[in-house]
C-alpha cells in the first residue's frame, strides 16, 4: 500500500530534510533531544532541542506508520509478550506482538496485565493489522488465555515459555531506550514514543550478521530510500 508523505509540513522553516533527519537520529539512536541538537550544530544548523522534541512528537508515529504499511503482510504465527516499564516511577506493562521474523506488529502501554488488559490488545491489534493469525504464542500468563477464549478462540493458542523468544527479543531494544531515557514520564507519552520508535528504529536494523558487506550497504541503501519516501525528503518543497 502507497503512503504519501506527510503533509502538514506547513508553516515550518525548516526543509523537510533537516526535519526528517533529526526524528531518524532520535528514534535510531540512544541520543537525547539535546544530543541531536548538537550534532545538528557540529552541521552548521541552529535548532533546539525543543523544536527537536516537537518534531519527533508531531512526526515521529506519521513516519512509523508509513513504514508498516510498506512491510509485508504479516505471518501466521504471532508471539505476545508483556514487561514491565517505569513509568514516573512506578511500574506499568508493556504488551507487544512480533510476527514470525520478529517485526513489532502492535503494542499496548496498561497498568495491569490481567484478562480486561489482554483482550484490549486482542481488540487493538486485530483493529490495527485487520488479519487474524493462524496461531498466537505466549507464555504462561493466565490473561492470555481468558482473552484468547473470549476475543479469539477460533486460533490455536500454544503457551509455552520457551517457545517465545522472539517477543522476549523484540523488548531488548526497549530496555536500553528506557534505560537512556531513565523512565518514562506518562502511559499516553510512552506509547507515543513507543508506537514510533517500534516502527522507525528497527527498519534500520536489517540482519546484519546474515548479509555480506555488499549486501548490507544495498539494503541500507533501500532503507534510506523508502524514508525519504515516506518523509517527503525527496521531492517535497521547504518552507521559507
């Protein structure tokens, strides 16, 4: 499915390029707002890092969102998977889905992980990806399968630890983001930022321990290629 760049670059003076650059260094990185802002200046360009945190909040999910839609469908086995997060200072879940090769399909900030939080993201993710699985993997949580009896009992449900690695992987990422980040401050902005960090940083993470060096830098490249597609880098005229 096509995604066509943003449009509500409006009424910014900065090109498109700089804008686009700043939420790829924020989301693929373990920088700070304030980091970026400085990277930026050792560019010869003058921004703050408020404006770089408005950027990310305003564009960040609308980028991540045009990536998804450029994947393939996903698989017919889904894993789901929750940890918990610090969020301003207490513990929240976090619940996420990973298909076959281990792409985040959707993910859910709650405060519990009993049934009513599980059949939430049943509900969200089957809102989001509009497919249901041939067979959905978890652990031994005894939410899942309350939900799974009342939202999806039509798939077959294998709960086994050892079977789940890949969603268990898949939070990897996360936890060093948090850790840079020391917490976050609210659910609504955890999945704000988690929504589009899920969906930005790993597509610039391909399999590199499977690819020679020549194949990496051809798939860096089409990554590249498809972000200035999705964020109207290229073509898409900047404000004065």
């Amino acid at each position: 499915m096509d995604s066509a760049p943003p449009s509500s670059y409006q009424g910014h003076r900065y090109p498109v390029e700089i804008i686009s650059h700043c939420v790829w260094l924020y989301h693929r990185f373990l920088l700070s707002f304030r980091e970026v802002e400085e990277l930026m200046l050792e560019r010869g360009v003058l921004v703050s890092h408020e404006t770089i945190r408005r950027w990310c909040a305003k564009f960040g999910q609308t980028y991540a969102h045009g990536l998804r839609h450029r994947r393939l469908w996903p698989g017919g086995t889904w894993h789901l998977d929750e940890v918990f997060i610090k969020i301003n200072g207490g513990l929240k879940y976090l619940w996420r889905t990973v298909d076959a090769d281990g792409t985040v399909l959707d993910l859910l900030v709650r405060g519990r992980r009993d049934k009513a939080a599980a059949k939430r993201f049943f509900r969200k993710l089957f809102k989001k990806t509009r497919t249901v699985p041939r067979v959905v993997v978890t652990d031994k949580l005894r939410s899942y399968g309350a939900a799974h009896r009342e939202v999806m009992s039509s798939v077959e449900h294998r709960c086994h630890q050892g079977l789940n690695n890949r969603a268990e992987n898949s939070h990897q990422p996360t936890r060093r983001r948090e850790r840079a980040m020391k917490g976050f401050r609210g659910i609504g902005g955890a999945q704000r930022f988690l929504a589009a960090f899920s969906g930005i940083s790993p597509h610039f993470r391909p399999r590199r321990h499977l690819m020679t060096a020549t194949g990496y830098r051809a798939e860096m490249a089409m990554c590249f290629a498809l972000w200035d597609q999705i964020t109207g880098a290229v073509g898409q005229p900047a404000e004065a």
